[in-house]
C-alpha cells in the first residue's frame, strides 16, 4: 500500500528531438534572492526576485562543455529520497579574472539558474544552497588540452529542479541588462 496519493500523467514524446547543453548559467547569493513559489500544477516558478539592487551574475563559456544531471536517490527502508543536481562547468584559458569569480562562487551559497540550448530556463537552490563541490585549475600538457578550469555546483531537493514559466524575465536578472 502507497503512503501517498498520487496522479498520474502521460508522456508523448515520439517525435521529440534533443538537443543537450547549456547557453549560460546565472549565479546569485541565495540570500539576495525572493525565495520563489512554484506553481503545482505546472511545476513551474512563475515569479522571480532579487534583493533591492541585487542581480545575478551571468557566466558564459564555449560550446558543448557545460552540462546538467538531476539523479534520483531514494532509500525505501527510511522513506526518504533526494534529487542531486550536478552542473559541470568548464572554463578555457586559466587567468586570475576567471580565478576571482570562480573563488567567489566556492565561497558562496547561491542560488544557480541554467539556460538550456532551447531557452528554457531551470532554477537550482529551490529547496536549500546550492554549492561548488568540485573545482580544478589545470594547464593542459598537449597543445589541445584544455588550459583553465572546471567545476562542479551541487544541489540536493526533494524534487526535480522546477523551470522558470515564460512570465519570469530572465534577462532583467542579470548584471548589466
């Protein structure tokens, strides 16, 4: 016997193409952020606001090297479960701008909104901090090895990362919009 009521809903999703990675990632304190209410029956966050002249950083990098992945762990001795969402970030050419803002991060609980390559918009931190849990500065020994860093953001929730609806301005989020 279930210990929750759930309804169920259907997928068609046949003709669906895909494509995967990121255009950018925003980055704010999570404490300069309204902490957002998601609709549940869209699963949609339908509002989005910052502390008085707060905004989010945006950072950018090449293609084809950013990445997310929300993994269920669920344990059904306890009952309890988490998503884990892991953003892998890289960065080329190692300098010490790069350096400062990727420090800051390391030393900040944020709140992290991604851009998919289809301008869907996907908010971490909902539920707690999200954090650096992984980070590297490396020089590449070949030619074409990657001189810069990468690094990891880390968010547990209870559910899967919730999408920003259309109404949510993203652009005017951002440090310089």
């Amino acid at each position: 016997m279930a210990c929750n009521s759930v309804t169920l809903q259907s997928i068609d999703a046949r003709c669906d193409r895909s494509v995967g990675g990121l255009k950018r990632v925003l980055i704010a304190q999570r404490d300069d952020v309204v902490q957002p209410v998601a609709d549940q029956s869209t699963g949609e966050i339908g509002a989005l606001s910052l502390a008085t002249g707060k905004k989010f950083e945006e950072w950018k990098f090449r293609p084809n090297t950013a990445s997310y992945t929300s993994t269920l762990s669920s344990d059904q001795a306890t009952g309890n479960q988490a998503i884990t969402t892991e953003v892998s970030l890289q960065f080329s050419k190692a300098e010490a701008t790069k350096r400062l803002a990727i420090q800051s991060a390391i030393n900040a609980a944020a709140v992290v909104i991604l851009e998919d390559m289809y301008g869907q918009y996907i908010y971490l931190g909902y539920d707690q901090e999200v954090y650096v849990t992984a980070a590297t500065m490396v020089s590449g020994t070949a030619t074409t090895d990657l001189n810069g860093f990468t690094l990891t953001f880390t968010d547990v929730a209870q559910e899967l990362p919730h999408f920003l609806s259309n109404d949510v301005d993203v652009d005017a989020l951002v440090t310089g919009a």
